[in-house]
C-alpha cells in the first residue's frame, strides 16, 4: 500500500528500491498526481545528478501534462531526484539511486567462460559472459538487492528475514531460498526466468507472478512504448518421471530439459528459429539420447564439453 511518508521519501531520494518501484508504478498509473508535488518550471530548473537528454526530459513531462492539472503544485521541500529516478526506474533502476549510502560493487564478465561469484550472505551467482552484476558491498538488516544485465544463475543463501531481490529491466524477482536463473540483456526486449528450486515472486508494472519449480516466465516489452507481455510456460507432467511438451518452443524445451536433468544446455536462441517440439518425455531415458533426436530433427549439431551440452548448427 503506498503512503504519502513513502511518495515523500521517494522525492527526498531516501526510499530503498522497493519503494521506488512502488511510488514508480503509482505515478505510472497516475501522471497527473505529479503535478501535486512539482510544477514545470521547477523540472526545468532542476538539475539531476544523472543528466537526462532533453528528448526524454520533455517527454515525460508532456506525458503528464497530458492528463491535465490535477490541483495546484504543492512546493515541498523535496528533491527532483524523485523524477529523474522514476525515469531511471523505466530504463534498468540505477545502482546510483537504489544504494545511495553505499559504494556499489560492479562485477562485469568481459570473458568467454561463466564467473562464480560469491556474495556477502553467501549467496552464489554464475555470471554469464557478456553480463554485468551491481550489489552493495554489505547488505543491510532488511533486504538484499542486485541488479543484473545480462544472465546469471543465483543460488541463494536461505535467509526469511531478509527477502533477495534481482532487479533486471523493470522486472523485480523476489525470493526468500531459492536457485534460479535471470537472462534479461537491455539490447533484447525480452526478460526470461527460469526457476529450479525454490519458489520466487515476480513483479512488472500492474502485474505479479509466483513461479514454482519447472515454471519459465517470459516478458516482453512491445516494440513501441512501454508496455508488456508476459506468460508462464509450466512444466507438465504425467506420472514422476513422464513430461509433456505441448509444442513449446526449442529454447524453453531446452530450459526446462536443464531443469529436469540438473544439466547446462548452451544454444543460440537466434539459431532455433521459432522451431517448437512436441512430445513426451521419459526421465529413465538418458539426455543425449533425447538431445540426439531433438537435434537431428531439426538439422543441428551437438557435442558435449565437460558437463554441457552445447546446441548449435551442424558443421559442414
């Protein structure tokens, strides 16, 4: 439920992340509330320590002048750190403004191989290449918050007191004790969970999930505006071991192959197509096997490297 104490503190800059996605979300719904706390002269005096372009500056504000004025500018004494960190919110929630008290810790993997990290609570993170994890160098008593760009398997450190939370392209992923993986690069428009154990809370604008084991949720932002899309894809069974794949796209089968196999598939998604796979499948039988058929079928190669399976087009 938001209060005025949290929209006060979102525009004095002092709430968590938690808060801001909450005020964010709010003011999303209702631009014209905006205009309670500040007027246009005042956005065009400011100067936020994050710069903003002047296309996106003026476009916010015309998307809440649209709505009208509401009543008149109420001239708090707050900072329009507030505006430019909704704005931040909407293009990946800045480290800068989650952790303001803390200096931010900011791992990039520019190698080929996955990075193991392992954070302050013991939690442990597979760091794709390509990829980019921000965290505090100490979490406080309350909340444990990340930001990820890219892809990342967490296996987190069991801790009810204080939630973790992996904030990735305006989606928030909540959990208490859990392993899951996140692939949210800001190049793509879609967002992909895949929960293994556990159980975790998923958050967009307007709307939540709750993912159990098998589960794959897909996001994706439309090609213009901010609006969203989202599915959960379940991992369907017919007895413990016999799992039914009901024309599911080749990456998800894949995914949830890694779920049921406890095993890394590594493919390029680009490569799949808009392949699917229909069938049914018996975990008595090995992985190579059923990856062999999937494979052939569909004119891949496939070889295996330590413990992956790597998917890709068949050499000449």
């Amino acid at each position: 439920m938001i209060t005025e104490e949290i929209i006060q503190n979102f525009f004095e800059g002092k709430c968590d992340a938690r808060d801001a996605a909450i005020v964010h979300a709010w003011l999303h719904e209702n631009p014209a509330k905006l205009k309670e706390y500040m007027g246009e002269e005042e956005w065009k005096d400011f100067q936020p320590p994050v710069v903003l372009s002047p296309e996106l500056s003026g476009k916010l504000w015309q998307s809440i002048a649209k709505t009208g004025t509401s009543r008149s500018a109420r001239h708090l004494y707050f900072r329009w750190i507030s505006v430019a960190a909704s704005v931040i919110l909407v293009v990946g929630l800045s480290w800068q403004f989650i952790s303001q008290r803390q200096r931010a810790r900011n791992i990039t993997n520019d190698t080929p191989q996955k990075m193991a990290l392992t954070l302050i609570d013991g939690s442990r993170v597979e760091l794709s290449p390509n990829s980019k994890l921000s965290y505090p160098g100490n979490f406080n008593s309350a909340k444990r918050d990340v930001i990820l760009n890219g892809e990342a398997n967490f296996n987190i450190a069991r801790d009810v007191a204080r939630p973790f939370s992996v904030y990735s392209n305006q989606i928030l992923i909540t959990v208490l004790g859990t392993r899951f993986t996140v692939n949210s690069y800001q190049a793509e428009r879609a967002t992909k969970v895949i929960l293994h154990d556990g159980k975790v809370r998923v958050k967009i604008p307007k709307h939540e999930y709750t993912l159990v084991p098998g589960d794959i949720f897909v996001v994706k932002k439309e090609l213009s505006g901010d609006s969203m899309t989202a599915r959960i894809l379940h991992l369907e069974r017919e007895g413990d071991d016999r799992f039914v794949f009901a024309n599911y796209p080749l990456d998800v089968v894949f995914d949830q192959l890694q779920i049921i196999y406890n095993t890394k598939i590594i493919y390029n998604k680009e490569e799949l197509g808009n392949r699917t796979f229909i069938g049914k499948i018996d975990k008595k039988d090995p992985l190579h096997h059923i990856l062999n058929s999937i494979v052939l079928l569909n004119k891949f190669g496939l070889r295996k490297e330590g413990d992956s399976y790597i998917i890709g087009a068949r050499p000449n």
